[in-house]
C-alpha cells in the first residue's frame, strides 16, 4: 500500500556500507562479535551477512584518514534480532569479547550499544510486538529512554554463538547538520513519515514502524563525509511502480539521481552528502 506521495509500507532498510582501514580486523569483529557470518570475501571487501541476508558491507581503504570530529554520517546501525533470546546471546558475546558502551529499554525495543575497532556506532535490539507500542491518534509512536532489564536480557540468552535467521538492519542512525534540511529531503522528497521528536533529533519511518532512519544534530556537525566511516545506507522498496515513483519526486525535488543496475536500482545524496541507494526488494 502506498499514500502518495509516501513510501510504501513495506519498505525497509538494506545494507549499510563502510569504509575501512583495516579490513581482517573490522571483519573479524562483525563476525565474532555480533555473530555475523563472512560471505562475498575480497580482497577489498567483505559482505558479513544473517542467513544468507548480506547487511554490511566493508570496504578497504587503507589511506583513509579517520572521520573528522566536524563531518556528517554514521551515528549507528542498528541491526535488529527477531526474539529476546537472541537479545541475550548478543548481550553474552558482547561482555565476553568486547566492550559494551550502553543500555537502553526505548519503550518500542530493548538495545544494546558498542562501537566497531574503527569507531562506527552499532546498536543491536529487539522490538517489542506492535500492539504493545504506544502509537498516538497522529500515528506517531513513544519511543522512550528508561533503564534497561539487563539481568532479564542476560537470563533469556540461550548461548546461541551468531546472530538467527531473520536479523536485519531495523534502522540507521545518521548525524546530519540540519534537521529542517534532513526532513524536506527525507520527508518531502523519500517520502518516510515522521513517527517521533526530541530535542535534536528526529525519528521517520514508512508504514507504521517506530523508525527506519534517526536523524539528529547533538554534536554540531556540519561537514560532508570523507573519511573512514559511513560510505552508503541502502533503502529497499518492495516493488518497482514504489522505486519508480520515489525517483521521480527525487528528482522533481531537484535531487539528481544516478541508475545503480539496469533494475531500476538508483542512487542519490542528501543534503549532507551521505549517499543513498534505493532497490527494489529481492534477494540480489
């Protein structure tokens, strides 16, 4: 189903694209750390997947200078577990082997949050059931920050090594210079909706999600990406009349845009030069 103007319900996050200096070292973390499996291994690159679903994508770039304290991009990606033992079992490889920065029980999800060897944001939650989300008359939803169970998210683990079947990238949060440019270009002109406000930040999502993209301006930064870090986020539609659609208000919104593949795939920047795919959704 599709508003016009809006993206389609089913529309969801694909994968996220980083740019590394250090690629056996980053790769081992994604898949010791976060359970996530190698596949596609390159000399360059290195697709680390979930059931055969490929969600990150790391690119060497060896002469890549760090991300300056000023430059726009990644906050974190958020990849999402279907149940809270898979909550449990990433909460155990995370206290064994790395470091956890941060809980969090967010009303709508419970999430755990660390940082890659190369400083990139990663969180990894599970969604309560939607019945149970506070969803007001205007559809925005209560995403709140309280203390998080942790000794109940621990206790539910079942010693699981990697992530399950069905884990995805559920959302991605980007650092942007300006949230009235981040919302003409992300609402306006992608057609997510707006599902939550705090100060700084903001929170949209097609269909009736809880966020798909957090977009915020805490740390004041006001420069394009250019070094290590966020290279790509990848947004997928679920059908081609929704892809077709989504390029024509880009463009009729003066964002120019770019064919990926000859499936109708396409690419574009926002206002911060954080570059966007946008594909239809299968398996390729």
């Amino acid at each position: 189903m599709t508003t016009a103007g809006m993206l389609p319900t089913a529309t969801r996050m694909g994968r996220v694209s980083l740019r590394v200096s250090d690629l056996e070292r980053v790769a081992r973390f994604y898949e010791d750390v976060l359970g996530l499996e190698a596949r596609a291994v390159g000399d360059d690159r290195t697709v680390l997947a979930a059931g055969g679903t490929p969600l990150v994508v790391l690119r060497e770039e060896s002469t890549a200078r760090p991300r300056r304290d000023d430059e726009t991009g990644l906050f974190h990606t958020a990849l999402l577990v279907p149940s809270r033992a898979a909550l449990g079992d990433a909460l155990e490889r995370i206290e064994r082997r790395w470091r956890l920065e941060g809980t969090a029980d967010h009303v709508v999800s419970e999430a755990l949050y660390l940082s890659d060897p190369e400083g990139n944001g990663i969180e990894v939650y599970r969604d309560r059931p939607r019945e149970e989300w506070p969803v007001a008359d205007d559809g925005t939803v209560g995403i709140g920050t309280e203390p998080l169970d942790v000794e109940g998210v621990r206790s539910a683990g079942r010693g699981r090594g990697g992530v399950p079947d069905g884990t995805t990238v559920g959302h991605v949060h980007l650092e942007v210079s300006s949230l009235p440019d981040a919302r003409e270009f992300y609402v306006d002109a992608v057609g997510f909706g707006c599902k939550h406000r705090v100060d700084g930040a903001l929170f949209v999502a097609a269909g009736g999600y809880h966020h798909h993209l957090g977009l915020n301006v805490w740390r004041r930064r006001s420069a394009p990406p250019q070094g290590r870090g966020l290279e790509r986020v990848e947004v997928v539609v679920p059908d081609e009349d929704g892809l077709a659609a989504l390029r024509t208000r880009l463009e009729e919104a003066g964002h120019a845009t770019s064919s990926a593949r000859d499936d109708g795939a396409f690419e574009t920047t926002d206002p911060d030069g954080i570059e966007l795919r946008f594909r239809r959704d299968d398996p390729s």
